[in-house]
C-alpha cells in the first residue's frame, strides 16, 4: 500500500523569543517527516532548488545540479539548471539529461553558471527566474574539488537575476541580453543580486522578491537583506521598491534567505516561505518559516509553526541530521491549490551529496492550521 507522507506536527519544546519588530512570534517548531520514495536524485550530481509545474499533461521538475566530485560549493561554479519529468506534483520524477541553462547562446553575464530556478506560468508562456553569474572557473573542465579561493568568489560576487520565457519546458528558451534584476550602483544590493522568488501581485502585475548583498569587506561583501521588485509582465523590466525588505528583523545582517511567495486566493493573503538562517525570525534555531501579507510589500511572520532545518524522520521511524534543509518551493496543482513542498536537503557529514524532497501538504494546510490529526502519517 503506498504511503502518503505530510509534514507531521510534533510540538518541539523550544524556547520562543519574541521579535518586537515583526509583532508575531512562532509557537514552536515542527518535526519534518517524509518519505524516501519522494527523493529526487542525479548520479553523479549534487541535486539543489526544486521548481515543479504542471505543463502539457505532465509535472515538470526545475533543479539546479553540478558534479558530485566538484563538491557542494560548487554551485558557485558549476551549476546548471536542468529538467526532469513525472506523472504526479509528488513525481516519481526522471531526468531528461536535459539542460536548459547556460543555453549554447548565453550571454556574458550568465556565462557560466544557472541557479535558484522558479518557474510560474502566465498566458501560452512559461517563465523562469533564476540567477547567473560569470568568472574564470571553466565548468566543462574535468570536474575535480572546487576551492574556495578568490576565483570562486568571484563567481559568486557576480551573481545577477534574469528571467528567460518558453512555450514549453523542453524549449527553447529565451534569456535576456543582460540581467533582468541587476546589483544597484551603490546601497543595500550593490554587491550581487540573487534568489528571485516571482509571483504575480494585484492588476495582474508581477513582484519579484530578491536577496542581495551590500558593497562590504571583501570577499564577503556587507550586509545580507532581501527586496521587492514590481513589474508589469513577469519578463521584466522591473522597478525596484525602495525601502522596502521582507524578512529582515532590523537587526541581524543575514536574517533570512531562499524566499518563496504567491497569493493565497481562499485566504485573500499573501503568503511567504523563507529559511531563517539563525534563529533571528522565529527564535527556534535555522528553520523554515512562513510570512503574510496583505499587499506583499509589508510582511509579517505567520502563526504557522516552523518547519525545522536539521532533521527529517522517514517512513521507517529513523531520524536523519541535515547540514542543509533550503530552497522551499510550494507546488501547486491545476486549479492553484497548494498540494506539495520541495526542499533541497544536503545530509550532515563529510562527503555527502544533496538531493531534492517533495513532500505532500494536507489539504487545510493553510486554511484551517495545524491540528492533531496531522502528527501522523497517513495512507
């Protein structure tokens, strides 16, 4: 008999610290439960940023992937975003081996590396945000441990937004001439721009939320924060919104990071995911939190529990830790209902290579909140 896994809430007795500056503290944290048979893998590829829609009678899986033997951070350097198809929200999914960015006619700025896929339909189009960046590290050379030394820095800080379009998930993609979201001359994003999260807003126009860093010591750079952008077509141009940053807690200098957001039309709200780095939004450690909005420029953190970032339990009662739990990405069926939750998971410990999860979300998930019936697994 299958089964059928949702995230199970299992209050966590963790102490609650409450953030004056965002009115709304979390009541606890849930323990993650899942099933091994919604893992999404790649033979010799670390596995990142799930992004699933429904397109021409299938469920198409979005992912970042880049060689198991350059190493995890070699995102910077090596990532490419790539397609994979299945028959369910849930999949199972099986590659293409097809890639769909860098394209053969990238252009300089998204040269070398494609990442943080999400992809939303509008019209007969497809539209994918991501980031790209360009720099000396060759990522057709044969694979071997990528370093971090000042060429993978360089990638790094050369991390821009664009927004490429298609009549199919197979292509052919169209990637614009230069950056869609670019870093700002000077400010609080003049260092590099990344993970989009792109969602349509009121009158049909489009918002963009964005995490970028200032100019600062380098390498690094400053200050981590995230911000709004709004347009009138989901390809762009956009303009940025100025003074405005979700999830920021006014005093942390990398509060959040890896931002999803649409509307909720039951609820008339809207809603937001995003990985609490440290504990500095929802005070229960790094975790996964949800935000709401009434206009999706001022955001408040929602009484939802977290989804915590450490640890999943599987279908067999074992515990697993995880030194990433990131890039939540809500999927949504075909008539817009919130039916599953991609997370990209690396496994604690040295030499362990990341995958992406889909876990199915119970119907009421946002409506009616969390309730006993869901501290169990269901079939």
């Amino acid at each position: 008999m299958a089964v059928t896994t949702y995230i199970a809430m299992r209050l966590v007795e963790t102490p609650v610290k409450p953030s004056a500056t965002l009115g709304v503290s979390q009541p606890a944290s849930l323990s993650l439960h899942a099933s091994r048979a919604r893992i999404f893998s790649e033979p010799g590829f670390h596995v990142w940023c799930g992004s699933v829609i429904a397109w021409d009678g299938a469920w198409w899986l979005f992912y970042s992937r880049w060689p198991e033997a350059a190493g995890y951070d070699a995102w910077v350097t090596h990532s490419e975003i790539a397609l994979a198809r299945g028959p369910s929200p849930l999949g199972p999914f099986a590659s293409s081996n097809h890639v769909l960015l860098p394209g053969p006619c990238r252009h300089a700025w998204e040269r070398d590396v494609a990442h943080n896929p999400t992809v939303v339909a509008a019209g007969n189009r497809l539209y994918l945000a991501y980031m790209a960046n360009h720099g000396p590290v060759h990522r057709h050379s044969p694979p071997a441990l990528i370093p971090i030394n000042a060429d993978w820095w360089e990638h790094r800080n050369n991390q821009r937004i664009g927004v490429a379009s298609a009549p199919h998930p197979m292509g052919p993609w169209e990637t614009p001439d230069r950056p869609t979201l670019d870093a700002s001359e000077a400010g609080w994003d003049s260092l590099l721009v990344n993970n989009p999260a792109l969602f349509q807003i009121a009158d049909g126009q489009w918002a963009m939320i964005y995490k970028g860093v200032a100019t600062g010591p380098r390498p690094f750079g400053g200050a981590v924060l995230h911000g709004l952008a709004e347009g009138a077509h989901p390809g762009g141009p956009y303009s940025k919104v100025a003074g405005s940053h979700p999830f920021s807690d006014g005093r942390s200098p990398f509060p959040a990071e890896d931002p999803f957001a649409w509307y909720d039309s039951t609820a008339g709200v809207y809603r937001a995911i995003v990985k609490d780095m440290e504990g500095a939004l929802a005070g229960v450690g790094r975790s996964l939190v949800f935000f709401e909005s009434k206009d999706a420029r001022e955001w408040n953190l929602s009484s939802l529990p977290a989804v915590p970032g450490s640890e999943i339990i599987w279908e067999d009662g074992k515990a697993e830790e995880f030194s990433r739990i990131e890039r939540p990405q809500v999927t949504f069926d075909t008539e817009g209902r919130a039916v599953a939750l991609q997370l990209a998971c690396l496994p604690a410990g040295s030499g362990r290579v990341s995958f992406s999860l889909s876990i199915p979300l119970p119907p009421d998930f946002f409506e009616n909140g969390w309730d006993s019936d869901t501290s169990r697994l269901r079939r």
